[in-house]
C-alpha cells in the first residue's frame, strides 16, 4: 500500500508531464484542484494505475464539459460523485 506522501507524488509527477494532447491543457487546473482540497481525494485511491485512471477521467470528464458548466463545478461533482 502506498503511503499518502506516494499518492501525492505520484499524482504530481503525472500532471507535472508534458502536455501531449488538449486534455493535458488542463494539468494546470488539477494541480489547483489538489491544492484547495488538500489532495484528501488520493485517500480513495489505493495504486499508481488507480491515481493514473481517476486523472484521465476526470481530464476527459473537463473535455466533455466545459462549456456546459464551470471547471471548479465538474472537479467539486467529480470528487463528491466520482
């Protein structure tokens, strides 16, 4: 098991990398995100391949979105809900 600091380097290394496709555009964004909600979010997530997953979809959940609702309102549904 990973322990939080891990989870949390983890998550950083994976928004951190270059920006290969519109969806890395918002990097910056979950970076903020895990800020403001003190990363409690990675206490869900157990594996590297698990933080990896819930970035993508939440990356592709932003795409689909965005014009419909706010940013900070699809990351704060995404987090309550999954």
């Amino acid at each position: 098991m990973l322990s939080f600091q891990e989870k949390i380097d983890m998550y950083d290394n994976i928004i951190g990398q270059e920006s290969k496709n519109y969806a890395d555009s918002f990097n910056g964004c979950l970076e903020i995100l895990a800020d403001n909600y003190e990363y409690k979010f990675l206490l869900e997530l157990d594996t590297f391949n698990d933080i990896e997953y819930w970035i993508d979809k939440l990356k592709s959940r932003l795409v689909v979105k965005e014009d419909l609702d706010s940013l900070e309102d699809i990351m704060d549904d995404y987090i309550a809900c999954g």
